[in-house]
C-alpha cells in the first residue's frame, strides 16, 4: 500500500511519509512505531525535551545534539535516528509530534484501521484503554488505532475524534454548557 492514499498532509505529512517508506521498504514499521510511540511519550513527559522540540530559541546544533544524545540514550534505532537527525538539521524539529501523528494515521491505514485521537485529562490504565479500543471497534465496526493525548484542562473525562466527528465527554465542556445555560436562565 502506498502512503499517499491516506489523509496526511503538509510538511508533518511529508516527512511522516518518507518515514513511512523507509520503513516499509525496510520491513520495520512495527518497530519504527513502537520508537515512535516511546519519543511522543518522551516528549509529552519532559518538559525540557518538550521545549527543545517547539523553541525557535534553541540554535541547529544544540538540537541536533541533543535530540541525538536522547534518542541513543532511549535506544532508538539508527534509521530513527538519522530521521530525526534530518528534521533537527532542516529546524524542522518542532513538527515532530505532528510527524509522529501523522506516521500512526499512515500506519493504521497500511493496517485497515482507523485512528481515534483520544485527549484525557489523565493517564489511562490498560484496562481503560482495552475497554475503549473494544468500545470503538463496536460503534464504528473497525479496527481501531489510539492516538492519546494528556491535557490536564479538560478536568475529567475524555474526548475522541475519529475523522470529522467529535465525541466530548469532558468535565470541562459539561461545565461550559452550564455556564451558557445559567446565563439564560438570568
């Protein structure tokens, strides 16, 4: 399967592309994933690490070196290695988490699955994730990929969107319905 018939685009798309490729024609896309899977943790953990990516501050080379020195410490293959290396050298180093994004939708697709990106206001347990994977599979009568995301500022609850359709279980849209709803009652 080819990656440009799938739903990614712009210069994340292009990169995550490329990734894609390589790894296939290398046979290890299961393995690039699972590196993949354990820098967007790195990067969402460490906040350090986090502002290296996004800060404009940081010159070429100090991220060039940096990124490298935490990816041989994590263990990373050579392949990602020298990938992220070149989005480091181009500055593109702060559209890694999209890149990392994209490659999962590129994945799933190669997979027939679809991607939920779900956005909780804490960790999930195992247990939470399997319920939810088994939740989506029924409701949308696929296989489905997670793409999960922390953000602290929904308060509670969850959210997911598959495609264009957004599910918003979330403390903090409840809350925002009830303060447009007290509003019109005064």
């Amino acid at each position: 399967m080819s990656a440009e018939s799938t739903t990614v685009s712009g210069l994340a798309g292009r990169y995550a592309t490329a990734l894609f490729e390589l790894a296939l024609e290398a046979r290890s896309l299961d393995a690039i994933a699972a590196e993949l899977d354990q820098l967007a943790k790195l990067i969402q953990d460490s906040a350090d690490l986090g502002k290296l990516v996004s800060s404009p501050l940081f010159g070429r080379d100090q991220q060039l070196k940096a990124v490298t020195a935490v990816l041989q410490a994590a263990g990373a293959s050579d392949m990602l290695r020298r990938f992220v290396g070149v989005v480091a050298y181009n500055r593109r180093l702060f559209i890694l988490p999209r890149i990392i994004r994209d490659f999962r939708t590129l994945l799933a697709a190669h997979r027939g699955e679809v991607v939920a990106r779900v956005t909780a206001a804490s960790a999930l347990s195992d247990q939470q994730i399997a319920a939810l994977k088994a939740s989506l599979k029924d409701a949308l009568k696929r296989d489905v990929g997670l793409d999960i995301w922390i953000d602290p500022a929904l308060i509670g609850g969850l959210t997911v969107k598959v495609g264009s359709r957004l599910v918003d279980a979330s403390v903090r849209s409840k809350l925002q319905s009830l303060k447009v709803a007290m509003k019109g009652v005064a």
